[in-house]
C-alpha cells in the first residue's frame, strides 16, 4: 500500500486550534497547526515522489522551485536561499538531479563562480505526468489532516483563510 492511501488514523493528530492553558497567542497555536498540517504533507509525498519520480523529497523541493521559473534557471545562490539551504548540501542535491538528467548546469556568462541551474525537459516532462498524482497527494494529506479545530487556528493567523478558496481575498 503506499502512502497515498494511508488513512487518516494513521497519521498523528495535528494539534487544535483551542485548548492549552492560553500559554502561547493564537499566532503560535495557529503557527504550529501549519508546521504539522506542512509535517503531514512531506510525510505523505516523501513516499509518492520517490515513487513516481525517484528523488528525494529535498530533490524534489528543487525541482519544483525550478518549474516556476523562466527556463534558463535560477543561480545555485538564489536556489539556496529560496529554499533555505547549505550550498554545500545543495551541491550534491543537484550533481544527484544532473546526474538523473533532471537539470543542467551552465556557467554564468561574466562570472566564473556563478553557476546557473534550470530544468531539462526530461524532467518538465516528468513534472507534467506527475503533477495531478501529485497534487492529488497535497490534497488529501491537507484534508486528512486538517479539520475544523486546525482551519479556526489558521483563519485567527490569516484572516483571508475564511473566505474559502473559491473566492478571491479582497485588499484593502
């Protein structure tokens, strides 16, 4: 069985939006709702992209970061920062990705350390066919894991939250 069809009851609880002893403000509660909701998600798709796509779940990460970008890439630098991570870690991340055929790596035109990244279209292609598999997956896990106690606690952090997401959130 894989981890798309795990039950709810097998997942840990995520924590409520009410209780406690009102030791921590509505933005902490409502902060740790989304670290385990975010928690239940990697959890599920750790197993459903190895999978599908066979990388990692950081991999994974970087492939999707490069997807919402123009198609000559991002510098290692801004990959790094974007997604919080040690360069030196991202290095072998993406060696791993080249090595797959995922990305490419360029030179940057002037600048002998920079290093440019982008996608290859084996991995666009990749993407396109997992992509509903996928999101299909986000879904669940967040629905799974996120009941009305959880949605209270996040709408009392972004307000917005509680006009649903068929409707747009007015500005001010």
């Amino acid at each position: 069985m894989s981890s798309a069809d795990t039950h709810p009851t097998d997942q840990p609880g995520c924590p409520s939006a009410g209780g406690g002893d009102g030791l921590l403000p509505d933005e902490l509660r409502a902060w740790m709702v989304l670290l385990a909701a975010t928690g239940a998600v990697e959890q599920r798709l750790r197993t459903v992209v190895k999978e599908t796509l066979d990388v990692s779940h950081d991999e994974f990460l970087i492939l999707c970061l490069l997807a919402g970008q123009p198609r000559d890439g991002l510098r290692m630098t801004q990959v790094a920062d974007l997604l919080g991570r040690p360069k030196t870690r991202l290095t072998y991340q993406i060696a791993c990705l080249q090595h797959a055929g995922l990305v490419s790596r360029t030179s940057v035109c002037g600048d002998k350390r920079g290093v440019q990244v982008a996608l290859t279209e084996k991995a666009r292609d990749r993407l396109r066919e997992t992509s509903s598999l996928l999101a299909g997956t986000v879904r669940q896990a967040l629905s799974d894991s996120v009941g009305p106690d959880q949605r209270a606690a996040m709408c009392a952090l972004v307000p917005d939250l509680e006009q649903g997401a068929d409707r747009p959130a007015s500005r001010p």
